[in-house]
C-alpha cells in the first residue's frame, strides 16, 4: 500500500487494505446469493422461513452454528458478517 501511495496509485487517505477486502467479499457474497447459477450457491444453507414479517436483512438464509472452526468459512463468516 505504501508503494502505491507514493507511485501515485492510491490516494494518502484511502482505504486500508481490510476495508478493500471487506468490500470485496461483500460483492463476491451479494452475487453468490443473487445468482442461483452460482458454484457457491449450493453451498448456502436453506432460505429461512417466517409467517411474520421481520425487518429487511441483508440475506435470508438460516443461520448456521457458529464456532472457532466456522468462522474461517468464508459463507459462514458473511452470513454472520452484519448481525447484531
């Protein structure tokens, strides 16, 4: 990151490289979830289903258990990335 600032290529206050990271799993999770078509798709857990109506969530999906081991899936990880 330093390089690219002083080459020019980054802006002095841009972004760290954990922001540009997030960001990027953010995209790659969104089209995981948008296109059935997906290699990823089939590995989501099963759509959550409510007979009430419940603020807008980022995804639908069932959450799975969360431990030490599945925190490092990357699925998992985004499932879990903006609850509260």
């Amino acid at each position: 990151m330093r390089r690219a600032v002083r080459w020019g290529l980054f802006p002095v206050d841009g972004a760290t490289l954990n922001d540009l990271a997030l960001a990027a799993d953010r995209v790659l999770f969104r089209k995981v979830l948008e296109n059935k078509n997906h290699i990823l798709h089939s590995l989501l857990p099963p759509v959550k289903v409510t007979l009430y109506n419940l603020r807008p969530r980022v995804h639908d999906r069932v959450l799975p258990l969360k431990t030490s081991l599945s925190v490092k899936n990357f699925l998992t990880r985004m499932l879990y990335d903006d609850v509260c």
